[in-house]
C-alpha cells in the first residue's frame, strides 16, 4: 500500500494520511446535507438526493484515490446544483430529469474532450479575470440564497424586490446564532467548523421545538430509485436546451481547473514550470463522476476546495482521498441524523461558502477596466437576474465583444470567440416570458 501510494516518495505515512482524510472529510461533509437541500427546490427528493450525493461522492473520490492518486476529494459542485435547480428548473422551467440529461451530455463530452486534449485548451482561453469572477458571483448567488433560508431577507414589495425578513422569530435568531458560531470556529481554525455549526444549529432548532425529532439514528440508505438513471434525454437534445448544456460544461471548466491547480499548488505537485504531471488523470476522473453523478441523480460533481483543509494536514497521496471515500460510504448509514437539517441550520453554511467564494475578487484587475468591466458584468448579473447562466455567458460575450471594440482583438484568444458565439444560444432560445 505504502508503494503504491508512493509514501517515501511525499514524505508522508498513514497517520498523516488518515488525519488528513479525516480533516477534508469533516470539511466537506456538509454538502450530505446542503447539496440535497438546494436540489429539493428542483423537487427532486431530499432522502433519495442525499444517498445519490453520498454514492457520487464516495465513486469519484475512491476513483481519485486509486487511479489519479491524488489527496483530491470529488463530490457535487456548490454553484452547480443552485444553477440547475434555481435557474433551469424553477426559472427556465425544465424537468429535473431534463436538467439531468445536460449533466449526462456534459460528462459524455467532458470525457471525449479529455481524452483529445481539448479540454485543458479551451479552459486556457478564459481569462483569470473572469474565471474569478465566476466565483465570486457564484458565492454571492448561494450567500443571497443562504440568507433567505435562514428568514433573514425575504419577497420585498415593487421596486423593492427584496426587503429585512422577521429576525425577532426564534427559528431566524436561532439561525443567526449559528452564523455566529460558524464564523467563530472559522476564525479559531476548528476544522469541520461549517458541520459543526450545522450540528450545533440543528440541535438548538430541536431544543426550542422548531424541527422535529429523527425517528433513529442509523438505518439503511434511503432509496435512490426514485432518482436512479432518470434521465430525460430527448428533452435535452432540443436547440432551446443548447445554452444550458453550454453553461453546465463551462462552469466545470471553470471549477476543475481553477481548483486543480490551486490544492495542487498547496499540496506541492506541481513541476517547476507550474503544471501539475499527469493532469488528465484528475481530469478524467473529474468527467466520469460527472456521469455517475448524473445516473445516480445529482448534478455535476468534480475536486473540492475543501480538499485543501486534509492537504494542510499533510495529505499528498491518493491515500487521503482513500479515507475520505471510506467516511462518504459510512455516511449512507446515518441518513435519519442527517436528513432532519432544516433550512434555518444548512442556510448559515450557505452564507459562509459564499463568502469562502468572494476570496477571488481580489485576484481581479480593478486597474484594467477591459478586464474589470466583463468581470462586474458577470458578477452583477448572476445575482440581480438570479441566474448563474446569464452571467457566467454575459461576461464571456461581453469580454469578446469588448476585447474587439478596444483594439485587443489579438489579444483575445481563439477559443473565446467559440464560448461567446456558443453563449449567444443562451440568449438566442431563453424563454423571456
């Protein structure tokens, strides 16, 4: 085992490895809980959700262990799941099933591009200034979404879309609390501090009588029949279905690429040169947890940032991934725990990943305002028009177009011009009624 993994080789060993596993799993746990509960208002079922998150989790990252033998945890994406439940099933108005159908399509083509070198190239003709501010607008998405779980902001009035919600409720008091309590355990750099928080939370809820008590502990894992393999991909395969496809492939550019260079940074695996040998391992695997994730019923899995929290530990070897599976299985069998999470308690955990995600804004370019504009446009649009989708192919054809009017036409890259033309389809076939 020690050989296979190559422990001399990083300098580790299996005590470093476990507590790193253990660490990235406590850190990333969260998403059992919120990933289900974002795609609950898709109206896919929470209890059969929760068990596709685990199985998609528990594939990608046993994947990661054994064949890219990376420290790398894989589970569904935060950005991803709001994206297909709040803009194409509640906006757009498809099925979830069609919604997974894109999910499918995309693995499909994110393998094909993968295994032809396509992938890498066309993720290295976005720009950094826009690649940031995906994140950002992303993180301010989920924090606006966070918010109104925890009763905070609601439904304002006309020409006041938004408004303060009740804060002298209990639930929401009890939900601010345990912000409060995340961010404390943040700044003391307890690991696990946003599962922590959710716990705490919840059991605050249960103690004042705001959620119900789980009927057991353990059981076995809800059925993920209702979900499993429900895929509709004649729905999909329509031309007003094109840009969501076109946006689900370029978010896991966008999330793939910018976080495997980053932990690979952090866990030292990259060469001199800056580039992380062979990539198309974690790539590869990145594509086909897409498509189990789409089989199992979730939405585009890939590599966690959170990854970062077991490579502080020490984790540099597939190793640590290894644990982190191993606890992802274990989870399946305490669902009843896990499922009676109510929103004023996974709501917080939004808040804090959203401002996890504002840590980009600063690698943005307020001085080059070629760069700044695309980037604001983006950022501002994926929150004021609540859809991911219109900002993240708002900046790609603003930054194009804006490229060209102002003398930078060689600067722009090739495989730009291909994503701002695909992102007119966007726009082309979304329903304004």
């Amino acid at each position: 085992m020690q050989k296979f993994f190559e422990f001399q080789a990083h300098r580790t060993g299996y005590r470093q490895e476990i507590v790193a596993g253990m660490t990235t799993f406590v850190t990333l746990s969260y998403i059992i809980i919120v990933n289900p509960a974002i795609l609950a208002a898709a109206g896919i079922p929470k209890e059969a959700s929760m068990t596709a998150t685990i199985l998609t989790a528990a594939f990608g990252t046993l994947l990661m262990a054994l064949y890219a033998k990376k420290p790398f945890a894989v589970a569904p994406y935060m950005g991803e799941n709001a994206f297909i439940a709040y803009t194409v099933v509640n906006t757009m108005g498809y099925s979830w099933q069609t919604a997974m159908a894109a999910i499918f399509i995309s693995g499909v083509l994110f393998t094909l591009m993968t295994l032809a070198g396509l992938r890498q190239w066309l993720a290295g003709a976005i720009p950094s200034s826009l690649k940031h501010s995906f994140s950002v607008g992303i993180g301010l998405f989920l924090a606006f979404i966070g918010l109104n779980d925890m009763g905070v902001i609601s439904l304002g009035v006309q020409g006041a879309p938004v408004r303060l919600g009740n804060i002298a409720q209990p639930a929401v008091l009890i939900s601010l609390a345990g912000l409060l309590c995340m961010t404390i355990l943040l700044a003391r750099r307890v690991a696990g501090a946003i599962l922590i928080g959710i716990v705490l939370t919840t059991l605050m809820l249960l103690g004042f009588g705001k959620t119900p008590l789980p009927e057991s502990i353990m059981s076995a894992p809800p059925s993920i029949a209702p979900i499993f393999m429900n895929i509709d991909l004649a729905g999909a395969l329509t031309w007003g279905f094109a840009g969501v496809i076109v946006t689900t492939l370029v978010m896991d550019f966008v999330d793939t690429m910018g976080t495997l260079f980053g932990l690979s940074s952090r866990a030292g695996l990259l060469d001199a040169e800056g580039n992380l040998p062979e990539i198309e391992k974690p790539m590869l695997v990145d594509s086909l947890s897409t498509i189990a994730a789409s089989i199992f019923g979730t939405t585009t899995a890939g590599i966690y940032i959170e990854s970062a929290a077991g490579i502080e530990q020490g984790g540099k070897t597939g190793f640590t991934a290894l644990v982190v599976a191993g606890l992802f299985i274990l989870a399946l069998f305490f669902s009843p725990l896990l499922t009676i999470v109510p929103p004023h308690a996974y709501g917080p955990a939004l808040v804090v990943v959203g401002m996890f995600m504002m840590e980009s804004v600063k690698k943005i370019d307020f001085n080059n305002y070629g760069e700044l504009f695309p980037a604001f446009l983006t950022i501002i649009l994926i929150i004021f028009t609540y859809n991911i989708g219109v900002g993240i192919t708002a900046g790609f054809i603003g930054y194009t177009l804006l490229g060209a009017l102002t003398g930078r036409i060689r600067e722009i890259h090739p495989g730009m011009w291909i994503l701002a033309l695909l992102s007119l389809t966007f726009y082309l076939f979304y329903p304004y009624h």
